[in-house]
C-alpha cells in the first residue's frame, strides 16, 4: 500500500483557519500519470497497483495519517475585494515530511465543494488539469519556484462549463498553500491572535530567521521580486495575479490561463478574463508590488503603533521596485551569456526587446538562437529581421569587454535559454487529444520537457512556433 510520512502543522492551527472534510469519492477513478520521480523526493512510497494509486489522487480513499482540510482565504480579485474565498474545490490531504527535512503540502485539485465553493461544483475538468500539469512540471524543470503535479487522475463523471467536460482530480505539492489572501482574511476580521498565529507559522515554515511581520515582509519581497523576474526571463504570462494567488513560500501557484508567449509583445495578455490587460507580461512586476502592499496592509494589526508602522512599511514596499530591478537586470544578463546584474547589460537587452517586438520575433526561439554558434541564425525568428544587425554589433563588442569566450558565452547562455517551452498549441493539442481518450502527446510533452535546455532533432515539432492557424490567443480558467 503506498505511505505517505505525514505530519500535518498546519491542522494544528485554530479551527477557524480550515474546515475539515474529506474528498467527495469519484464514479470511475483512473491513473493518467503519477510523477515517480517526486514521490521519490517527497519521500511517498508509491507501490505498484495503478488501481490503488487512482482511488488515492482521486480522494476515494484517505491515506493514513492524512488530515484532510479545505483552506480559508480572502483577496483581491482583479482589483477587487472579495472578503471570503478559499479552497472551493480543493481538499489538503496534509502534510509530509521529505527525507530531507522539507516539509510540502499533498492537495487534490477538483476533489469537490466545500463550504467556499460559492455555488460551484468544486470539480476540474481534464483540460485545466493537463495544463498545470504540464506547466508547473515545465516550470520545475527551469529551475524555477513552482507548485508540483504528483498526479493526474480521470474520474469517470463529466463536469459542466460552457459544455459538458470529462471530469478529473489533480494532486498538487506546495511549499505552503499559505497566501497573502490568508493574511487578508484575519485582518479583515481585525483578528489579531490568528494573525499572529499564521504570521509565526509562516515565519517558522517559510522564513526561519525572520523578525517579526518586517521581517516576514522582506522575506516575501525579496521572494517575489526574484520569481516574477524569473518568470519574464522565460516570457511567462500568469494570467491572474491576484492577491489570494500569490504564495507566501515564493513559488508558481494556480496556472489557471497561464501562458507561454510565441511572439515578443510587451503588453501581451492571454487569459480570457484579463479584458483590461491588469496581469499582461509588462505589468506583471508593478502587480507583484501592488500585491505585496496589499500583504504589508493586512499586517498592520500586528505592530504596536500603527502610524509608525505605515511609514515603515510604506518605505519597505516602496524598495520593491529596486529589488525587481537587480533581479531583473541579472535575468537579463545570464540570457545574453554577461555577467552580473549590470545596468549597461539591462540596457543592451531593453534595446534587444525593443527590437524584438518591432520585428515580430518570437521570444524563446531567438533567445535559444543567440544562444548558439551562430547568432545571426536568430533573425530566422523574426518577422522583420532588420533591427538585429546592429544590436549584433553592440551585444558582440559587449562581450568581448567581459572578455567572454565562445564556449563560455554558449554555455551560458544554453543553461538559461530554454529549447523548448510548453507552447500553448502543443498544450491545448495535448489537452483535446486527452478529451478523445489520446493521452500520448501529453505524455510526450511532458517527457520532452524534463529536459528543455538541450535541441533534439526529435522534438522539433515541439519546438516549433505555431502556424498563423495554430496560434492559441486566449486561454482560460476552465472554473
């Protein structure tokens, strides 16, 4: 029988963090994937009954030692404040402990409705599923803070959206689901001793070392302001940055319309439910600061004289932007094989952006080409390849100050420029194909990204950017 080592610390907390409940048992519960390769670090002894496992991810039966519970949150949603929220269709089945010390939470994604589903049926359907799956695992394999999918599970019933869906269950491994939307919920409330309670919880989980509501928001800031860099490196859109979807622990959470970018535009916006372009690439930053003042403003009832702690805490907000610069300004510097956060290398590549999105060239595919022993082939992924000449020149004369060798700058510039990211129409072709009973190209996917920083000649197709018909402009929630 799988084991899973247990210890649940957050269940220890008041009961008004959580309501306790089980999973609501599925119809005809079946294992898409299992990622072995996690359990093994998790250190969850898996066994080899696929039946057993499917009944497990898909909450039909609780493991032992598990203490299933569905979290309490507030937050802003799109600008908008929304007092009460919460895991609506998501049930914690606790806590393990990894043989290295880390401890991660184990959620089912679609388990069922919980007291914060709002009226909805605290289902997922295949298609949201597949997507984290693949994204957050995509994501891991950068090297980046991230949620993890340690399986995916079909459970025979159909979910209703705008049609009926197959139905599915994902398990999730976090740091913490803890987020700036649970801070938010106390202090809405003005309850001080829960607020301390998850201010020391967190602290003890996330930031050991940390002074104090200061010190866990400098923590945060500084966790934040490195991972949206580290996502714009990349040209990641999250899609939906709101307050109760920005974790405390610094990682990726909820890929909902999530979404790589083919070509290069700076204010390019995916989700369906993004009209006004708050969470487009470009603003993902100064959303991340606005998110955090929202953090800082949620621990006030915390500190002993409040107007003092508003100008300290306005002063500490008010520093993000600098610490998104530096980490910023490094992204940028690994991606063009220099060294350091230098501004005179931010600079060459705000000029290379620039010129990127004048000629219409893909993002991924020009970064991988200057990558390599031939940089002028990176005009190959442009549009309108005129404005690369001269950068070539200036990058070119860069590198040779820094007395950067060929080898050196390809090494470089290979380890962080990926060859291949989960382009959105090889998502969605996996997710319909998964829809028709085709699991095969979401297992291929997924195979090829676990290694996406070395060319295959047999993922070219992976790689590829879409056709004009390909390209997926808008993707979605799919709650």
């Amino acid at each position: 029988m799988p084991a899973f080592p247990f210890d649940n610390s957050y269940a220890t907390l008041p009961d008004r963090f959580y309501t306790r409940l089980a999973p609501t048992p599925v119809a005809e519960p079946e294992l898409i994937a299992v990622n072995e390769d996690l359990a093994a670090r998790l250190g969850i002894t898996l066994g080899d009954d696929r039946e057993v496992l499917a009944q497990i991810f898909a909450g039909n039966e609780v493991p032992e030692g598990a203490a299933p519970l569905a979290q309490v949150y507030a937050g802003h949603q799109f600008g908008g404040w929304s007092p009460q929220l919460g895991d609506g269709r998501a049930v914690m089945l606790g806590e393990v402990v990894a043989p290295d010390g880390a401890r991660f939470d184990v959620q089912l994604k679609g388990a069922g409705p919980t007291p914060y589903s709002r009226n909805g049926d605290g289902r997922a359907w295949l298609g949201p599923v597949l997507r984290e799956y693949i994204v957050s695992e995509a994501m891991a394999a950068y090297g980046i803070p991230t949620t993890r999918a340690l399986a995916a599970v079909s459970t025979g019933e159909t979910v209703l959206r705008e049609r009926a869906y197959p139905g599915a269950v994902l398990t999730r491994v976090a740091s913490s689901h803890i987020r700036v939307g649970t801070f938010q919920f106390f202090a809405a409330r003005i309850d001080v001793e829960a607020l301390q309670a998850l201010l020391d919880h967190t602290i003890a989980r996330h930031y050991p070392g940390a002074e104090g509501p200061l010190g866990l928001l400098n923590g945060v800031m500084q966790a934040q302001a490195e991972l949206v860099a580290r996502w714009m490196g990349l040209g990641f859109i999250h899609g939906v940055m709101n307050t109760d979807n920005m974790a405390l622990s610094g990682e990726t959470i909820d890929y909902g319309p999530c979404a790589f970018m083919d070509t290069y535009e700076a204010m390019k916006v995916f989700s369906s439910i993004d009209q006004f372009g708050r969470y487009a690439y470009a603003q993902q930053p100064q959303i991340a600061a606005w998110n955090i003042a929202q953090l800082a403003t949620a621990l006030l009832p915390l500190m002993p004289d409040r107007e003092a702690a508003i100008e300290t805490f306005t002063e500490a907000v008010n520093g993000f932007a600098a610490r998104f610069d530096a980490a910023w300004q490094g992204v940028l510097s690994a991606k063009l094989g220099l060294e350091g956060a230098r501004e005179e290398n931010a600079a060459l590549a705000f000029d290379l952006l620039a010129r990127m999105e004048q000629g219409g060239a893909d993002f991924t595919r020009s970064f991988r080409a200057l990558s390599g022993p031939e940089p002028e082939r990176a005009a190959e992924a442009w549009a309108a390849p005129g404005p690369l000449a001269a950068w070539l020149e200036t990058w070119r004369a860069r590198l040779a100050e820094e007395g950067v060798s060929e080898a050196e700058r390809m090494a470089r510039m290979q380890a962080v420029n990926p060859a291949l990211i989960p382009r959105n129409h090889r998502v969605e072709e996996a997710i319909q194909a998964a829809v028709g009973g085709d699991y095969a190209p979401f297992h291929r996917l997924n195979a090829a990204l676990r290694d996406p920083f070395n060319d295959r000649p047999e993922i070219a197709d992976l790689q590829a950017a879409p056709a004009p018909s390909e390209a997926v402009t808008r993707t979605f929630c799919g709650t």
